[in-house]
C-alpha cells in the first residue's frame, strides 16, 4: 500500500511588504511547491499576476508564479506570516492586518532594526518571532527581484522558549530548508538582531549619502575609521542594553560585507536614490535615542542620522 503524502507544514505562507527581501523569499518558497500570497505595491503585484515573478541570480534566471495581491486580506487562510515592511510601516500595518490573521498564524518579522517585533506583538494575539536576514537584494523592476549574495537567516523566540514555540520553529526551518534557504535557530535572537544593527549603522548611512557601494567605501581609509566610529558607539550602546557583542567581530563582519557584496548599495542608499523614506531612524537614529537614555555619547550616529534625514528631504522636493 502507497504511503501517504506528508501533511505540509504550513498550509500557506503570506509575504506582508513583498519587496526585495520579500520578493526574494516568497520566489524561493513558491519554486520550492509552498503556496505562497505576495502582499506588495500596486505595479509590482500587476507584473506578478500577469507574467510571475523573476528572479534573478548569478546561476541565471527562473520565473514562478506566486498569487499577489495589494490588500492586507491576501494573508487569510496563511498560518505562516513573512512580515517585511519598512520598519516606520511596521505599526500602521500591525493594526491593519490584525483583523485578517489567521488564529493559528504564526508571524516571522523579516525587517531591519530591533523594535518591530515588540511593535507587532502589541497589535497582534498570535505568535511573532524575530528573524535576522543576510541578503543582499533588489527590485530592478516590478515583477523583478535581483539577487546579489547572501541568503542567511537566524529565527528564534523573542521571549522564553517552550515546547510549541521550539516545534514551529523546527518547521520553519523545515520549509525554508526544502527552498534551499540557510536558516539557524537561535536561543539569544535579539542579541543577532542588534549585531546586524550595529553593523548596518556602520554602512547603511554612508552607503546612501554618497551612494556608493560597499567594495568602493572599503577602498577609502578616510570612510573605513568613519564607520569604525559608528559601530564603536553601536556597540557601546549595544553593551548598556545587556548584549555583549564583540567589536572585533562585528569589524570583521563589516570588512566581510564589502569582500561579498562589493558592488551592492545599502537598502537606505536603494530607498534615498528613489525618493522613498529611509529606516534611518531605527537604525542610526535608534542608536542615538538609545544612547541618550544611558548617558552614551553617540555624534558620529547623530551626524549619519541627520544628514540622512535631510538628504531624505532634498530628495522629496526635487521630485515636485
């Protein structure tokens, strides 16, 4: 007698905020058989509906087929939730999208920054989780995500573990293995979170200000002891917070980042360079707000900060 098919793990996954890194991980899922829902701008939903979705590696390019749709409802009936929004939507979309969760969903916070999951948690009654991405990624074009390196990501509870969390996660790692994704659970994930923090305050910023890419900041002394600046005061503010990160290691990581992604520019340089709003804010800008409140003196973070926000400025009203 035939076995029977596996029960899947999740009956569908919804992907809130389907831009780059959205893009890029629900192609991968859908590729691998997982019914997937992209929920993301109007043009790009458009292109997906009527000739899919393309995905752009080194090894070449493969089109799937995910359904999209631009309304939040698009994430009824999934019991796996990707939420990758920009981190200054991430409120306004947790209240919108509480009335369209499935009681037995659970949500995976995909975005920059340490804030969104306890801003999630606020609106939502089902479990949200933090998870740290490693990709560079891009939208060429609507209908077009363009992958640059990197693909990682570490999962774990935002709170204590229990034996139903470490079980949904176990199948989160599941789903995302079978698509070919590197995915690590992690007992101390908000401690990641900030390591990835602290590094992109270190690049992001500068990145975008000049919109440069990262092998060209590495290749200027001058840009190298600035963001070595930025990330000592990251890691200062870090340490007041209760994580113990190492600078040495979050240099390297730094260091790593221009050897693997050398020609990519930041998400905030990406965002700058097409009039959109940064998440200076919660990168940079968390870092100065933070510092203030444990008496940490933060100037190189501050500059960033504001010149960013004014460079944000300028770029809304040339585009009048």
């Amino acid at each position: 007698m035939p076995e029977a098919p596996p029960t899947p793990l999740f009956r569908a996954i919804a992907v809130v905020g389907a831009g780059a890194v959205g893009s890029y991980f629900g192609a991968l899922l859908a590729l691998a058989g997982q019914r997937v829902t992209l929920v993301g701008r109007l043009a790009h939903v458009q292109v997906v509906l009527r000739q899919g979705l393309e995905l752009q590696r080194a090894g070449g390019s493969v089109t799937t087929h995910p359904a999209a749709t631009t309304e939040l409802a698009g994430v009824k009936g999934a019991d796996l939730v990707l939420v990758c929004v920009k981190c200054g939507d991430t409120e306004h979309v947790a209240r919108e999208l509480a009335p369209w969760l499935d009681a037995d969903a659970l949500v995976l916070s995909l975005q920059n920054g340490v804030e969104n999951v306890a801003t999630l948690a606020r609106h939502l009654h089902q479990p949200v989780m933090p998870a740290v991405v490693y990709a560079a990624t891009a939208l060429p074009a609507p209908g077009v995500v363009r992958h640059f390196g990197g693909g990682e990501i570490v999962v774990g509870p935002a709170g204590g573990t229990s034996a139903a969390a470490d079980s949904r996660l176990q199948a989160v790692a599941a789903v995302f293995g079978a698509a070919g994704v590197a995915l690590r659970i992690s007992d101390d994930v908000i401690a990641v979170l900030w390591a990835k923090l602290v590094v992109n305050c270190a690049c992001n910023a500068i990145s975008a200000l000049a919109q440069a890419s990262y092998a060209q900041m590495a290749c200027l002394p001058a840009v190298q002891a600035l963001q070595h600046a930025a990330l000592h005061e990251a890691v200062a503010v870090a340490r007041a917070e209760g994580f113990a990160l190492s600078t040495d290691t979050l240099l390297a990581a730094v260091a790593r980042i221009a050897a693997t992604m050398p020609e990519q520019r930041s998400s905030t340089a990406q965002d700058l360079a097409r009039g959109r709003p940064t998440e200076i804010q919660y990168l940079n800008g968390h870092v100065v707000r933070r510092g203030t409140a444990h008496g940490i003196a933060t100037p190189v973070n501050q500059a960033l900060t504001a010149l960013v926000q004014l460079a944000e400025t300028t770029s809304r009203v040339q585009r009048l």
